[in-house]
C-alpha cells in the first residue's frame, strides 16, 4: 500500500520575493519622561539623563514607538501587521542583533527624526529549520544633521519549534563570570512588565507565564532581548562614564528567564570594550562589543 507525504512547505524566500516596503519617517520630540522611568526600573539614583543632555547609547529605543489598535495583534501580542513585517504564515519573530554607529549622541528633549528603510532580507537553513534575516536599517536626524545610523538584525520563521530549554528555572544558582565590570540583576515579572510598557511591546512571554509554557515551550517568562543589550551598555556608561561610544554592535543568543540571577560582564580592551550576559547556565547569553571615540 503506498503511504502519501505531505508536500514540503514552499522556501520562505518564495514569501518575501516581491515584497520591497518603502522607507518611512516618523519624528519624535525625545521627551524626558520615559528615560527617567527606565532609570526608576533599573534602581539608578535618578534620571542618567534631563532635556538637552545626550540620550545613553540604546536609550532611543524609548522613543518612536507605534502602538497598534488591540484588534491588530495576534495572540502572541505580536502585531499582525506591520510596514517591515514580512508576509510569512504563522510567523515567529526573534530579535538576533543589532549595530549602532554614533556620530554624534541624540539630545533629550529635541525633536528627532527617524528614516527606517529595508536594508536586507536573506533566507538560511538553521538547526530548527529554515529561517529569514530581515534587517532594518535607521538613520536619526537633529536639526538637519545625521546623529546616529542603526541596523536591527530580526529573524523569523513560520510556526513553531521548541527550543533546548531548562525545565525549571533555578533561582539560587550565582554566576561567577570573574570580569572586572559587573552589573548583577535578578529580573522578577514586575520588572518585565515597566519594560514592556515603556517599549511597547506586547509579546506574551514577557508577561503571561501559563502562555510561556503552554505555547512556547518555555520555563518562566523570557527577558527581554533588548533589555539584556542595555544593561552591557550600562557597563561602560558606568565604569568609564567619560569615554564617549562610537559605535557599537550586540549579539543575542539564549534566552535568560525571570528568577535568574544574571550578571552583565565584561572589561575594556584599549579602545574599545567586550560585554556579555551570564547565568549559571551559560557563559555568553548575549554579547557586545563598544567602540570608543
């Protein structure tokens, strides 16, 4: 008796080969408003920066969010569409990485203006499966002149697959990562969620913990990827607060999960400096590298 296979899903380039979004500009008045928050939520003493001060290097990321009517998202919290959304069935978005060049620090409590474009799309075999890199490219603007160029590195893939992850999630277990700057932090839910509010993102794993589970797969509620590149940006902001970041790039790798003792490590090396996020799990859950000017 013969047996019928289904037939292989199409590439995932075959989705995205006509489509070619336009560039957008958004402009932002850069209020003062959430970098005090975002101070407030990590402990700092008070506000790292006031109206006319530079902006933290990733600190925009604050700034020029959308916020689609909740009729628009799909039930991960993701949007279900979007101008630099790829048109993939049952699409999973991951934020992978990102560069930054710095010619010049953006001014708290200036008008912005932002130019996004669409610098890349590029489709690769994983270990889980096909997946498609899509970069979006951000150049920001003050009175005319280029401050900042910003590349985001986001992959997605349709349906979903279950990752290696730890059953539990161990929150006793220290990291030991024997660097000369640390930044320790034990991410509770009440944290995740004024990160989620003050980015707007509305993805459930950082707030729903019986979707996280039941869904995705996961032990515990994710940290937020971004949030894990700030706080290696704190690093230097911190222990070498009078050399100023000319450029910068970051990696994201594995998941860190509410309850975990992390530490942001990572030491200078001439003229720039290397960073990493550990747990006792993993010795690099995400990794950066500072250019200093």
């Amino acid at each position: 008796m013969s047996q019928t296979h289904a037939p292989d899903p199409p590439p995932l380039s075959s989705y995205v080969e006509s489509w070619a979004p336009g560039p957008v500009t958004d402009v932002d008045p850069l209020p003062a408003g959430p970098v005090a928050a975002l101070s407030a939520v990590l402990n700092l003493p008070g506000a790292v920066a006031e109206a006319g001060d530079p902006v933290p290097p990733l600190w925009h990321w604050l700034s020029f969010l959308a916020w689609p009517a909740q009729r628009d998202l799909g039930a991960d919290g993701h949007p279900l569409h979007g101008h630099f959304l790829p048109p993939l069935p049952h699409r999973q978005r991951m934020w992978a990485g990102g560069r930054c060049e710095i010619a010049e620090p953006l001014r708290l409590g200036e008008p912005a203006e932002r130019v996004s474009s669409l610098a890349s799309v590029l489709a690769k075999e994983g270990r889980t499966g096909e997946l498609l890199f899509v970069t979006e490219r951000r150049e920001f603007r003050q009175h005319g002149r280029l401050r900042l160029v910003e590349e985001q590195d986001i992959v997605y893939r349709c349906g979903r697959s279950a990752g290696q992850h730890p059953p539990t999630v161990d929150d006793s277990a220290l990291p030991h990562p024997g660097a000369p700057w640390q930044l320790p932090l034990r991410p509770d839910p009440a944290l995740l969620f004024r990160f989620s509010a003050l980015t707007a993102n509305a993805h459930r794993i950082h707030y729903d913990a019986p979707y996280c589970r039941a869904e995705e797969g996961y032990p515990g509620l994710v940290v937020h990827g971004p949030l894990l590149a700030l706080l290696m940006l704190e690093l230097p902001r911190r222990h070498a607060p009078d050399r100023r970041v000319r450029s910068l790039s970051y990696r994201l790798r594995r998941p860190v999960f509410a309850g975990e003792r992390l530490v942001a490590c990572g030491a200078p090396v001439g003229d720039r400096a290397e960073l990493r996020v550990a747990t006792h799990r993993e010795e690099r859950h995400a990794t950066a590298e500072v250019a200093f000017g």
